[in-house]
C-alpha cells in the first residue's frame, strides 16, 4: 500500500510539474502574442496616418490640377 501511495505521489508530483510548465509556457506565447498585435496595430496606425495624408494630398493635387485646366483655354 505505501508502494502505490509512493507511486501515485510521483505521477501527481510529475503531472503538477508538466501543468506548470505547460502554463508557463502557454503565459510566455500570450506575452509574445500580445506584443505581436500591439506592434501590428502600430504598424496599422501609421500606415492608415499615412494614408489619409496621401489621401489629402491628392485631393489638394486634384484640385491644383483643375485649376490649372481651367486656365487653359479652349481651342
């Protein structure tokens, strides 16, 4: 009987050792997932920023442009 208590000891010890490895190991990937979308979401920032600035910009040439047409005259 203190052979098998011995023995279930070990395999809970061995199965609580595994769980806790296995949870520090699942926290580490959670950490490394985490900082991979907050730099994907700055990543996302920066180019939408930059693409409204584009945006504006070729409303601004857009409107250049028609201006420009505009005194040309027809022929």
């Amino acid at each position: 009987m203190d052979a098998e208590l011995a023995s279930l000891e070990q395999k809970l010890e061995q199965l609580l050792t595994r769980h806790a490895e296995e949870q520090a190991r699942l926290r580490s990937q959670h950490a490394a997932a985490l900082a991979d979308a907050r730099s994907l979401q700055e990543r996302v920032d920066a180019l939408e920023a930059a693409n409204r600035e584009l945006t504006d910009k070729l409303g601004l040439v857009g409107s250049r442009l028609e201006a420009l047409l505009a005194r040309i005259p027809e022929a």
